[in-house]
C-alpha cells in the first residue's frame, strides 16, 4: 500500500467513525457507559510522569520537561538538563534503573524489543529509539508527516506484538507502525464527542481492545471530566466510553498490569496551576463501579 493509498483509507475510516459516534451523542445506538474511579499506588522519581510502560522487569515511566516558550508559558525554571529520562520502577515505586534520552516534552512512550522508545511533543518531536545503555538508536518522525517532515507530536505510545502504536496528533489516529522498516500498516482515529470528549492521550491493548485516554477541556481540577474511551481492536469501532468519578487523578499515560488499568499523574495540564491535581506525580490504579 502507498502512503497516498494509506491515508485515502485512513480518511474514510476517520469519517465513517466520526459520523458513527456523532450519531451515537445524538440519541442514536448510544454507547454504553461505565463509571471508574483511581486509586494511589505510588509516587513516580521527582519530575512529570507523563507515559508509562508495563514490561516483566517492572513499570517504566516516561519523564517530560518543559524547556524555552513552554517553561515561560507554565512559569517553570528552566531545566538544568535537557535529557529526560525514562525510570524502570517495580511495583513498590523502588527505582531499578534510568535510561537518558533526547526526547522533548514526553507524552508517550513505549518499551519492547529491547529498546525504549520515547515519543517527543515539541521540537524536533519525532520517536527516539534508545537502547538500555542510554545509547540513541534513531530519531524518526512520526510516518504521513509535513512535506518539511515534521511528523507532528504526539500523546502516547504502545509496544504490542512487535509493533509500535504512536497516538498522533497530526492525524488524530492512533498509528500502528512497523519499527523496522518504519511503514504505517492501520490507523484506528481519535474519537470525539463535543464537549466532553475533545482531549486523548495514552492507550493500552486488553483482551482485542484498545483503550484510550480522553477528556475535555478544562481550566483546573475542578471542572475536568477525564475518562476511557474503548475500540474493538480489529476494526476500530467504538465499544464503550468510561466516566471517572468526580474528584479522580488526571490521567495521562495508560498500561495493563495483571489485568487492571494503570495510568500516571503528570503534575501539569494545559491550563491548569502546576500541581493542582491532587495526585500530581502519582501512578494509580484505574477500578470500575
């Protein structure tokens, strides 16, 4: 398949699940809809966990700084070092190991194949393919990309059977890309349902599922409605969207661990005061009720 071929059928997909999910918010077949609330597990190492990865040696944790324009916007020092880093933690939050990375603004990341990959949201963006002895692999953007190459940011990644999900910005879509030869193979889009579900991030594969973190816009803890939107893996349509309970963590990262949903507390939200968030800098636990 050409990249022309690709995006004509990632257009259509697009278009036939937005107007399946307009129908849905507009009294149609509705969604059926789930209540979760979270639950603290433990603190991430000091910065802004904002990706996660479950692998058998433990939790990795994709560390994001905010440098330059973006530093001033959120009123931060500027960072003594540009790296950031991606932590492996076990599940009492002890850290095992620290990979450095080029990575900017981590928003998603990925851990398989014997390498990290750390998914940047700001220049110059792209994925940074680090092995474990923190030694820079490649640096590719993200495929379907400006004619420039800017491939555009990103707000979460995954590693699944030998392949790389990058949740794209730029296309709205989640991406399934092969790492070797760096070919987009299938696209699910993002799905939207205006006002409450205009905002996604990290994305986790459970049971031949896809589930995804949204939200809307907000200008603080108090008025933000996160929550999980579900896709059937093998054709991308919408199964089911989660509301959390008032009061919940700000998810941003997502991941399965023996069975139950995990996700991270970034500690900064566009919009927000830095740490208003209750459980700022925490992993926790998702539950349904």
């Amino acid at each position: 398949m050409t990249k022309r071929e690709f995006l004509a059928a990632g257009i259509g997909a697009g278009l036939a699940l937005n107007y399946g999910s307009k129908a849905f918010a507009q009294g149609g077949n509705k969604l059926p809809v789930r209540k979760a609330k979270t639950t603290k597990l433990f603190k991430a190492p000091q910065g802004f966990p904002n990706a996660i990865s479950v692998t058998p040696e433990g939790l990795w944790i994709g560390e994001q700084k905010l440098s330059g324009e973006q530093a001033k916007a959120y009123k931060l020092p500027e960072p003594e070092s540009l790296e950031e880093r991606a932590w492996l933690v076990d599940w009492s939050g002890k850290l095992l190991k620290t990979v450095q990375t080029s990575s900017r603004n981590t928003s998603g990341m990925a851990v398989g194949g014997g390498y990290v990959w750390m998914i940047a949201n700001a220049p110059p963006q792209g994925v940074f393919q680090v092995d474990m002895n923190s030694k820079l692999i490649s640096h590719r953007q993200i495929p379907l990309g400006a004619p420039s190459g800017d491939g555009g940011g990103s707000h979460g990644g995954l590693w699944h059977e030998g392949k790389l999900w990058i949740s794209s910005l730029r296309l709205r879509g989640n991406l399934r890309i092969d790492p070797k030869t760096w070919q987009p193979e299938y696209m699910i889009p993002f799905y939207q349902s205006y006002p409450d579900w205009v905002r996604y991030h990290g994305i986790a594969i459970q049971d031949g599922t896809m589930w995804q973190v949204i939200g809307n816009n907000s200008t603080g803890h108090n008025n933000f409605k996160p929550g999980l939107v579900r896709h059937d893996l093998a054709t991308g349509r919408v199964l089911e969207v989660v509301e959390f309970l008032p009061g919940s963590s700000d998810p941003h990262g997502l991941a399965v661990y023996n069975g139950k949903l995990i996700s991270c507390d970034a500690g900064i939200h566009p919009g927000w005061p830095n740490n208003e968030s209750p459980t700022a800098g925490w992993i926790f636990q998702i539950d349904f009720v």
